[in-house]
C-alpha cells in the first residue's frame, strides 16, 4: 500500500482539496485499495475544522466526492507512516521542518514539483480563487500519479 499524506497550513483549503482529489482520481482507476490518502496541516490554528465552504464548493462543482472531516496537524510520527508527504507551498517546507527535522528518505516534497512546472499553488484562503487551486491541484495529482505508477506500480 502506498501511503500518501498531502500538508497545507491549516489542513481546510488546500490539502483536504488534493485528499478528495487524488481519491477519486485512483478510485476512478480502480485501484483505491493500493493507497492510503489523508491530509494535515502544518499549523494549529485550524484544528478540528472542517474543510473550507469554498473547497467543498469547488469539489462539489468538479463532482468529486468528499466527506466531513476535521483538520489535524501533522506528527513526527507521520513521517514514519507515510511513503510522500506532499507540501503545498514554500512556507509549508519551512513550518514542516520545525515537526519532522530531517527528511533523510526523501518522502517530503510540494505536490507540483512532479508536474512539468514546478512551483508553489497559491492558497485560496488569502486568493479567494479556489479555481486556480484546483486546476494547480489537479496538475500535481495527475503528475504525482503518473510519477508512482513509473516507480511504485
């Protein structure tokens, strides 16, 4: 099984929106029992909320299918269960290093470093623009996917 936790700063926009993305992408594939997929943040301030109106409202419009959940902040632990954990953003690398201090078997890297461009995706609590987010999400998804079937599968 191949065990994949995306981070974002408060675990409500960004990373629940890859979660129920990349879900419904392996499940759409037939092969969701190959993958555990979950998300966190990197910050407190959001914890036990759940997801962002604005997500819901995009994967909804998408016709992505998604469920209650709460934000929980990332663990040392973590590190050991998961085989990716996967950043949003620059400053998600940066808070995540004061978590997990060292990434010495290279599981941690942002979700559009596997994509053709890689870069940072823009948080839509700040933006307001949860179509960008998506369609950035949906680059590094698809780009992540391709990425394990190649290596792992």
């Amino acid at each position: 099984m191949i065990k994949i936790l995306f981070v974002c700063h408060g675990n409500i926009c960004r990373s629940p929106m890859a979660e129920f993305v990349f879900k419904d992408m392996v499940s759409k594939r037939g092969m969701s029992d190959l993958f555990l997929i979950a998300s966190a943040a990197t910050s407190r301030e959001e914890i036990g909320n759940d997801i962002h109106y604005g997500t819901k409202r995009k994967l909804e419009e998408e016709g992505i299918p998604y469920s209650k959940r709460e934000a929980v902040q990332i663990t040392k632990n973590d590190y050991e269960t998961y085989d990716y954990i996967l950043l949003m953003d620059s400053n998600n690398m940066r808070n995540i290093k004061r978590i997990i201090s060292s990434d010495p078997m290279c599981k941690i890297h942002r979700l559009l470093d596997f994509s053709a461009s890689p870069r940072d995706i823009a948080d839509p609590w700040y933006t307001g623009n949860f179509d960008v987010t998506y369609d950035d999400i949906v680059e590094g998804c698809e780009a992540l996917l391709q990425a394990i079937l190649e290596r792992d599968l």
